[in-house]
C-alpha cells in the first residue's frame, strides 16, 4: 500500500520516540496516527526550525525529515542534527528522487533516504533496519536479577516465564533497566515513552506502574523490583540485588 492513501497495519515494531518533521499536515497527521499504532512515541513539527527547537528540548532515537520545508530546509536541517546531535538516526523522506538529491542528502548526514510515494511497509522496514544498526551502545538485552527484556523482539521474561506486557508497560520497563537504581521521575517517563502532548498531571503512569508490578510479582516469587520513591519517582534494582543478596 502507497503511504499516499493513508492506510496502515499494525506491526510490532520496539518502542522509540521519533520526531517527525513534515510541511503537508494532512500527510503527517496520518503518519503519525500510523506510527503511535506501531507503538512508537511520536513528536510532530511542520517547519524546520519547529523541528530544530524539539530537537534541542527533546531526545529522540530516529528524525523522519522531509526535505522542502519552510523557515529551515531539511538539508540545513539534517546537518545540524549530525553536528549538534549525533546519536539521532536520521531517515529523509522526500519527493526529490534524482541520484543527485540522494547523494546530497546522505552527505548531509543521512543515514538512509526514502523516496515518496513509498509503502508504508517500506518505511516501516527500513526504520527496523536503522534500529538494528544503531550501534550506539544500546544493550541487546537488558538483565537484571532474574529480569530480563529484549528491546529488538520486544520481549521481557522473568526467571524463565515469559511477560505479557502492554507497549507502555514495556517501554516504561525497559526504560528503568537501562537505569536501575537511579530514581526516575514521572515526568522523565512521559517524556520518554509517551510523547510531548502527555497531560504532565496524569494518572497513567503510577496505574501503567501498577499493572507492570502486578504482572512481575505474578510471574515470580517476592518482590517486582520496581520501588516508589515517595515524592521523586520510581526505583528498579534495589529489591531485585536484595533477592541475590548483593
């Protein structure tokens, strides 16, 4: 199916938060209802420099960049990313399809250009394919205690019993492995694995919490792991090394 016609499947594509960057509003609104239904977090901006001050407020895994955009254009755009934020995968989505453009934007500090229209399926593919080669330090699997979770297949065991969890559960989860014992704020898990459009006095995260420790305290003996700190945030690590005796 051509990303033209606005029609998505859902996937099971890992959680990111990406930022979208798109001058047709009809076109990214589309895309992104299409992205947060593969379970991604997703930011939008429809002119470059929008896109320029989120990227300097937010952290992002991947920019989806068209090229003709107003007040910055994207080239401009992309080489600021790769000088200022090198972590950031960036992935050039435009109309402007000649060898010259392509080679232009790879230069740029593209790490891959997809030409419209594209298939929806296309696009969905080549971001797996960016993930799995960003190799910028990101664990293969995430462990602790007898917790563990593989952000690439999007799966979380306990001991050997496997963890049904929801999108925001994993997230919320793989986003405390990848700092245990740190206190991590409400805030900080809004920001990181919903979107900037998260209602800050929200109750989703302490219920999402909630349920997470359920599912962990089901599928092992004693404590999830998972501690509130009262007033700061949440804690993963402590309870789990007390279990070990460590």
């Amino acid at each position: 199916m051509l990303l033209g016609k606005h029609v998505f499947t859902k996937g099971k594509e890992e959680r990111m938060r990406l930022l979208l960057v798109e001058d047709e509003e009809d076109l990214i609104q589309a895309m992104a209802r299409g992205l947060r239904q593969e379970g991604y977090a997703v930011d939008l901006a429809l002119d470059g420099l929008r896109g320029w001050e989120l990227l300097a407020t937010n952290a992002y895994d991947l920019l989806l960049l068209d090229l003709n955009l107003p007040d910055l254009d994207g080239l401009e755009l992309c080489q600021r990313v790769r000088a200022s934020y090198p972590q950031v995968l960036v992935l050039v989505l435009t109309a402007r399809s000649t060898p010259r453009h392509r080679v232009l934007g790879l230069d740029q500090g593209a790490d891959d250009y997809l030409v419209k229209p594209f298939h929806w399926e296309e696009l969905l593919a080549r971001m797996r394919a960016l993930f799995r080669r960003d190799l910028r330090g990101r664990q293969s699997v995430l462990c602790l205690g007898d917790l563990s979770l593989d952000p690439a297949t999007r799966l979380a065991w306990k001991g050997s019993c496997p963890l049904e969890l929801t999108r925001k559960e994993f997230g919320i989860l793989e986003y405390l492995l990848r700092h245990p014992t740190e206190v991590v704020t409400q805030e900080t898990l809004l920001e990181h694995v919903w979107d900037r459009n998260a209602d800050p006095l929200t109750t989703t995260v302490r219920v999402h919490i909630n349920s997470l420790r359920r599912k962990l305290e089901k599928a092992g003996a004693g404590e999830s792991g998972i501690e509130t700190v009262v007033g700061s945030g949440y804690r993963i690590g402590s309870a789990l090394r007390k279990e070990q005796g460590t």
